[in-house]
C-alpha cells in the first residue's frame, strides 16, 4: 500500500500514534501468550497470576486507542484509505484485547494445573503458542506496511494450529479413556489448546482486515488453501 502524506501534520502525528499504539498493544498481548505458556511449563503460579493482573494495562489501553479513533472520526471526518484505516484499526484493537483475555484464560488453566501432577509433557502447546505469537506479529506488521503478501501467510497459519488444536484433541481423549483420573486435567489442557485456536482466528482476524483496509475487499469468510 502506497503511503499517503497528509497535508495537516497534526493528522499525520495523530495516525501515526493510533499506528505505535497498536504496535505496542500487539507486543503487550504477545508477552502475555509467552508468559502464561511458561507459568503452565514451569508450573510457575507467580507468573500466571502477574499476566492475570497485567491484563488490565491491555484493556486500558484498548479503550484509550479506540477512543482516539473515534475522535479523528468525529473532528477530520477522514474519506477513502484513512477510513478504512480508521475503521480497521479500531476492529485491531478490538482483536488484541481478546487476545489478552485468552492469555488470561490459559494462565488460569495453568493455576489449576499447577496444583495436579503433569499429566504428559507439553509439547505440542509450546509450538502452537510459538505460531500464534509470529501470527500476531506478522499480522501487526502486515498492518503497518499494508503487506497483503504478510496478512495471507498469516491466514495461512492458522490452518496449521487447527490442526495442531485437533491432534492434541485426539491425544487426551485416549488418554482419558485409558485412565478415568486423568479427565480433569485432560479437559484443562483441552482448554488451553482451545485458547491458544482462538487466538489465532483472532489474529486471522487482523489480516483480514489488513486486505479490507489495503484493497477494499471483505476476505473474512473465504476459505484459505493449505499451506
């Protein structure tokens, strides 16, 4: 996407901090993800609970940038790419702040679990929490750069975690049919898998509208190949 330069520098200070805000936002949410992966694997209750807390600092500042979007709706009435811009930025938002309240949910699974003897090592968790992390990265930076090339293989991605999802899905059910005592546990890791899908339909989400806000075009419900 070709850059557009504004005419009022105010207009462009402006975009431009809606820009670093959400970059900051995505690094935040991201952290989160990590952290609460390693409260889980280190069976660190400390950590789980500071990302339970730090969450509040995420839906601040998502209030606080989409209040800045809306004021430039309101006062420059922007046309064209900055509307889109705008509007996209405001759906980002929206994305990241759910990222956070996922991280939350994996860190009080992780609380839980820690208080239980480990059911199995994890293994295929740490990867998929990996991926989501560079989905939510690359789908920023796709933003930022108006990379549609980017916000594709970040769709792309995701199919990879679907599957990933699923494996761990068919592992723990053997392992409950096998051993009626490992249920519970079975169904919190579950959860956590599920938490960590969910943020990747989220940053799916943010590549879509990265096309919307590039080309003009709703990719929301198509179906993408597989890698």
């Amino acid at each position: 996407m070709q850059e557009k330069h504004h005419t009022s520098l105010h207009f462009e200070k402006e975009l431009q901090e809606i820009k670093d805000g959400l970059i900051y936002l995505g690094v935040l949410t991201e952290k989160a993800i990590q952290q609460a992966m390693t409260s889980l694997e280190a069976r660190n209750a400390d950590l789980a609970r500071r990302v339970i807390r730090e969450d509040d600092e995420i839906d601040r500042l998502d209030s606080e940038i989409e209040e800045r979007c809306i004021k430039i709706l309101a006062l420059r009435q922007p046309t064209a790419i900055d509307l889109r811009f705008i509007t996209t930025a405001i759906k980002i938002t929206g994305h990241l702040e759910r990222i956070g309240d996922m991280a939350v949910n994996i860190a009080e699974k992780a609380l839980l679990l820690i208080e239980e003897p480990q059911l199995k090592p994890y293994i295929d968790l740490p990867r998929m929490a990996q991926l989501v992390g560079d989905m939510i990265r690359n789908s920023l930076d796709s933003f930022i750069r108006g990379d549609l090339k980017l916000a594709d293989g970040v769709r792309r991605t995701e199919q990879v975690i679907d599957d990933l999802n699923e494996q761990i899905f068919r592992e723990l059910l053997t392992f409950m049919m096998e051993d009626s005592k490992s249920i519970h546990r079975s169904i919190m890791i579950m959860q956590v898998s599920k938490n960590l899908e969910r943020i990747a339909d989220h940053a799916k989400g943010i590549a879509d509208m990265v096309t919307y806000m590039v080309t003009g075009e709703c990719v929301r419900h198509r179906t993408c190949p597989a890698p």
